[in-house]
C-alpha cells in the first residue's frame, strides 16, 4: 500500500502534519531502460551538489556493469567526465555496494559502502560533493568520505568541446552496460552541499519524505506519474523532465519504500 512520509522542516524540529503519498516507482530492466533528464543549465552542477535516491536492486550481473542509479557522465575526446551515483562498485567486480564516482579528465575519485548491499531490498543512498570532498550515505548514515583526486581546481568537468552531457536516471555513459535493474524512486539533487543532519531527516526512518521545502533543489523526480512516457521535475516542471526510453507501461509499479 502507499507509504505516508512525514514532511519536516529539515533543521532539526519536529515533523509537520503534512505527507508524502508515495504510489509508485520505476522498474529498470538493467538491459536498456532509462530515462533522459536533458543538458539543462540548472543540472550543470559543478561545484557543489548532493544527490539522493531510493533504491531497490533486483540483481546484478557477474560482469562489469555497475547499476547506475543517477548519473551525468560521459567518455569524450579519449577522456571520462562527470558524476555517476550507482549501486555496484564495478572496480571490485562482484562487490554490490552503494559508490559515488568523480571523474575529471579520466582522474578518477571513487567512494564506495563498504558493506553489500542485498537485493529485493529497498534502501535510501545519498551523496555530496563540494569544497573536492565526496561524501556517501546509506540508510540516513555517513559511511566514509574521500577528497577528490582533482587536476581542476575542485570542480567536475562535465564535457569538453560543447559535447551534451544528459543527466539520466538508471543509465550513465550513454552506455547500456551500465544501466540500472531494478526499482528506483523519490530522486532528488541539489546545487549545495546538504548537512549530514539534513541527509538523515530525508531518509526519514525509511519512508520518503518530501525534498520540497529544502533549499538547492534542482531536480525532483517523485515517479508519481503511474502511467506515460515522461516524469516530471516537480522542483522545476518544463526544466529537466525526464523522458522514458525503451520502457514500458508495466515499468510504472507499486513497489515502493
């Protein structure tokens, strides 16, 4: 049945009577399903940024694929660049755990969980990057932070040559092989770097609750639609909708955390 999320004011006070009706979610097939979110300027985050998601993996294969969850990242002119938020470490193949990737000029800056994650399984990941320090959360938890192995002065590059870079959800690189299998819902990335207090109060206990009234939210895809080919950026509708891709009706489902 929907999951009701308590809506807080994020800094520490008690919740407010508002909810959060949670319906539905997105099914990815870890094939070709994903959704393109567009080159909007709003998602152009090079700087600072945080990024959070509910997450609920069906499976992971035995090669080299790394379940992207988010991502705006891309291999151009004989270099990688950009941010991927996944759920499989694929530089220890085999090793399903949460990790968030920095690419600046094929430097990379990888931060993993250190414990696997299971499958069937719905859990809340977060991310941060500012000041070229990456931080990782699971379940409302900071589980380890790194400084980014940078030659950009603390920023990401995020294309070169006025090459698009998309953001999408459940694929990165515009590559299949990296593309999501499983549910993913309440999505949300900000242009600030949010509190480890603020990342706790999101995930809320393990129910979603709402991102609206936080300050530096760009991008907000609940997944409520239930049916189409699109989801909306409720943060900014019209700016960073994302756009269905090779998915289908029963792709909207129920399941959700």
């Amino acid at each position: 049945m929907p999951r009701l999320g308590l809506i807080s004011n994020l800094t520490g006070g008690a919740p407010s009577e508002a909810v959060l009706e949670n319906n539905y979610s997105l099914l990815f097939d870890g094939s070709d399903e994903y959704v393109v979110c567009g080159d909007d300027a709003s998602v152009n985050l090079t700087s600072a940024f945080t990024v959070t998601a509910w997450v609920n993996p069906s499976g992971f294969s035995s090669g080299g694929d790394v379940n992207t969850i988010i991502a705006k990242f891309k291999y151009h002119s004989s270099k990688f660049n950009g941010w991927s938020l996944s759920a499989r470490d694929n530089t220890s193949p085999g090793t399903n755990t949460p990790v968030i990737v920095i690419a600046d000029d094929s430097v990379f800056t990888i931060l993993a969980h250190d414990t696997t994650t299971p499958t069937g399984t719905w859990y809340h990941v977060a991310a941060t990057f500012g000041s070229a320090t990456l931080k990782l959360y699971v379940n409302g938890d900071l589980e380890g932070n790194t400084t980014e192995n940078t030659t950009n002065g603390g920023t990401v590059v995020l294309g070169a040559n006025d090459d698009v870079v998309d953001l999408e959800i459940g694929r990165g690189n515009d590559h299949n092989g990296n593309c999501f299998n499983g549910y993913l819902d309440v999505i949300g990335l900000f242009n600030i770097v949010l509190s480890d207090a603020q990342i706790e109060d999101i995930y809320n206990g393990g129910t979603p609750n709402d991102l609206s009234g936080i300050s530096g939210l760009v991008a907000y895809y609940r997944m409520e639609e239930g049916a189409g080919t699109s989801v909306v950026n409720t943060a900014n509708s019209g700016t960073a909708d994302g756009t269905l891709t090779n998915m289908e009706s029963g792709d909207w489902t129920t399941t959700v955390p």
